[in-house]
C-alpha cells in the first residue's frame, strides 16, 4: 500500500433521500467511509447496524466504519456482523484498547484507532504495531464541512516517525477537510487513505472529484499523474 493513495468518500455527506443513487456515483473510490455518532462522544447522531447492513447489499466496496461513541467495545463487534470490513474505534473512548483491537481481529475485520486533533501521537506507542490502520483526525470530530486544522500535517510525520521506530506499517488515514488541495500536503507527510466528505458528494461530477484528490495525492508521492 506504501505506492498507493487510497480515497475514501463518507456517506455522512452523502443525501439519505437518494443513498442508493449517491453510492453508484462513487464506484470509483477505493472504500466507503462510514462514520457513526452516538450523541454523547460526539454532539450528532448519525447511522447504525442497519443502515450499514444495506449500504454493504448496495456497495461493492470495503466498508470503513469510524465509530465516533462512547464505549464502542459495547457496539464494535455488531458491526463487523453488519458487513464492516474495518472498524476504528477512538484510543480517547476506549478503556481496554488493545483488547479491542484483538476482539475485532477475532471476529474477522481489520482494527483501526483514531485520535483526535488534541491527542498527541506518543499516545499510540504501545499500540501501534498492533493495528491495521490510524486514523488522524484532521478536524475535531462531529461534524462534517470543516476546515482542515493545520498542524495535522506536523502530526502525521510524527505518526509516520512512530510506526518507523516501531517497524509498524498500519495504513494512516486522514479526516476532515480533505480535498484536492490538501491530499498532495496529508501524502507527502505520510497519510495514504484520504477521507473526503463534502469534497466529493458535493462535487456534480463525484467520480471526477475521487481521481482529482487521488492525483493529487499521487503528486504527494512524487509521482507524475
């Protein structure tokens, strides 16, 4: 995955009237971003098993869940039953993470851990060899439209610097204000999965939003797209 960008659309952008619809128009995306919010951990609510569970009927690609709750040891495993291909819970909401992580192994999906823009990355060091995938949280959680918070990109090379030392290769994952213009800057640092919401699904032509970030990612890696 080290000479890959891989982009993701997040269905909380998309229009619930016309899901089935706004899912055809990202067929060219790599997964599918799926955030769910309790209302506690996070002021919104969004989506659940359910939902996810149709969207997996309707959608070939990997489902990417991102649970923004409160003790998602208590839902995690529901949803990798629901169709969940990797499930990323956050290392601030989580008491037993490791535990976690290897429960969602078990139950046959890869694990993620996400931190918030206030969560420094030295956080992770007990943890980081032993997940699949990081995400950094590049605007605070919640809400989706926001602005890219700018020292995110001094926290993904220090991220990258951590799983170097620790000879750990999980794939980094980016989130929040995510677009054309900041793909090449979140590669360069490190990041390798673009989650973009708003970028994409408010874009008319969505599958020419997805190559737009995704060259520009490239362009982060120095290749000539």
């Amino acid at each position: 995955m080290g000479d890959k960008v891989l982009v993701a659309p997040s269905v909380l952008s998309a229009d619930f009237i016309r899901l089935g619809e706004d899912l055809e128009s990202v067929t060219e995306a790599d997964l599918l971003h799926y955030d769910v919010m309790d209302g506690r951990y996070v002021p919104n609510v969004s989506f659940g098993q359910v939902i996810l569970g149709q969207v997996k009927e309707a959608c070939d690609l990997p489902l990417d869940v991102h649970l923004m709750v409160e003790r998602p040891d208590d839902c995690a495993l529901s949803f990798v039953r629901a169709g969940a291909d990797i499930v990323t819970f956050h290392y601030e909401a989580q008491v037993h993470a490791h535990r976690l992580v290897s429960a969602i192994h078990d139950a046959g999906a890869r694990a993620g851990v996400a931190i918030n823009p206030g969560t420094p990355v030295a956080a992770l060091d007990a943890l980081v060899e032993h997940v699949d995938l990081v995400l950094v949280m590049t605007v605070n959680p919640g809400f989706g439209g926001q602005s890219f918070i700018e020292s995110s990109i001094r926290k993904i090379e220090q991220l990258k610097r951590l799983c170097t030392e620790h000879g750990a290769s999980p794939l980094i994952e980016v989130d929040g204000g995510i677009d054309e213009n900041t793909a090449r800057r979140v590669v360069r640092a490190g990041a390798r999965v673009l989650v973009a919401g708003s970028s994409v699904f408010g874009a008319k032509d969505r599958a020419g939003a997805i190559a737009a970030i995704r060259e520009s990612g490239m362009r982060g890696l120095g290749v000539e797209v």
